[in-house]
C-alpha cells in the first residue's frame, strides 16, 4: 500500500520561499501523476499543480510564475518549490498520488502546514 510522507511546511514571511517535498513508499510511484493541493481554513481544497508521470506539468493561475512542481522517479520523490509566497497561500499543503489503474481512489498525504506572515 502506497503511503505519502509530506516535509518542508512551515512560517514564512512574505516574498520569502520554502521547498515542500513528499516521498511516497511502494512501487507505482514513477507510474502516477502526483499533485500538490491546498486547503486555507474555511475553504475548499484546491489543486496548486500537478505532475504527469512523463514530467508535464500544470498550474493555478494563483501560482504560476512563483511555484514549480517537480519529481525524482528514482528517489520517490515530488516536490513543490514556492517562491514570492503572500499571505494567500497560507493553508495546508497536501501531496496527492493522483488515481489511476494502480490505486484507484488515489493516495492522500497527511498534509504540512504553510504560513506566510510578517
């Protein structure tokens, strides 16, 4: 069973940057796309990018141009690289390996709090 372990989270002040990463167990992982989503209190969770498993990528039009989603097939690992952050992008980052034949219903990681503040 594939299990997702999300690092990096933290405070932050604005215009500042941190690096997210989630490295995920088991074997399907260089088979999956992988997504970055975020939850700020009071809001629905919403997709921030995503990452096929050929290495395209999509964004919110909230962070194009500040955040890069990028992966590591050999270390099991996708990252999230967050520069010029605002206080908008206060919330709960979580990794998804997103669903497919392997995992049907997708994996969820547990997620890693971001806050951006002076």
């Amino acid at each position: 069973q594939v299990q997702l372990v999300e690092s990096g989270g933290g405070l932050v002040q604005p215009g500042g940057s941190l690096r997210l990463s989630c490295v995920a167990s088991g074997s399907i992982f260089r088979f999956s796309a992988m997504g970055w989503y975020r939850q700020a209190e009071g809001k629905q969770r919403e997709l921030v990018a995503r990452i096929t498993n050929g290495g395209s990528t999509t964004y919110a039009d909230s962070v194009k141009g500040r955040f890069t989603i990028s992966r590591d097939n050999a270390k099991n690992t996708v990252s999230l690289q967050m520069n010029s952050l605002r206080p908008e992008d206060t919330a709960v980052y979580y990794c998804r390996l997103e669903p497919n034949g392997y995992a049907r219903f997708g994996v969820w990681g547990q997620g890693t709090q971001v806050t951006v503040s002076s």
